[in-house]
C-alpha cells in the first residue's frame, strides 16, 4: 500500500531522476548545479519538518520508542531529532 508519504518521497526521487535524465548537458549541469546550490536549505527544511512532525507526534502522546519505530530509528535518536541535532 502507497501512502501520502510514500507518494511525496517518490516525487522528489522522480524530480531528481528527471534532472538526471535530461539530455542536454549542459541543461543537466545547470540543474544540477542549482541543485547543489539550494541542497544545504533543502535539507534545513526537511530536517525542520521532521522535528516539527516529532514534537507533534510527541504532543499527541507518542513516545520516543514508538516514534522511533515508526521510522526505523532508536527513541534516543527520536530526543535529538526533536531537540534539532
């Protein structure tokens, strides 16, 4: 089964696939490039969704075991996550 975030991640792997995949080079440098460029906000951002969804779950009761479960990670990396390291 498929879900919302299966669906999100596989639009952003499609994304990069579809930079990979244009033919031009020069297009595909460019892309790339500004890929690059943009990757350390990137992945500010998604470190930042991640703990927001964290301390949200954690609102709502979960522990950092369960949440960690969730993700395939330990309850004591769940506390750093929330505490943004």
């Amino acid at each position: 089964m498929v879900d919302a975030a299966d669906r999100a991640v596989e639009g952003v792997r499609a994304a990069i696939r579809a930079v990979e995949a244009l033919s031009d080079p020069m297009d595909r440098l460019r892309a790339a490039s500004v890929l690059l460029r943009e990757w350390p906000d990137i992945h500010r951002t998604v470190r930042e969704v991640r703990q927001q969804a964290v301390l949200t779950l954690q609102r709502q009761g979960l522990s950092n075991a369960a949440i960690g479960r969730l993700i395939g990670t330990s309850g004591q990396r769940v506390g750093q996550i929330a505490r943004g390291e």
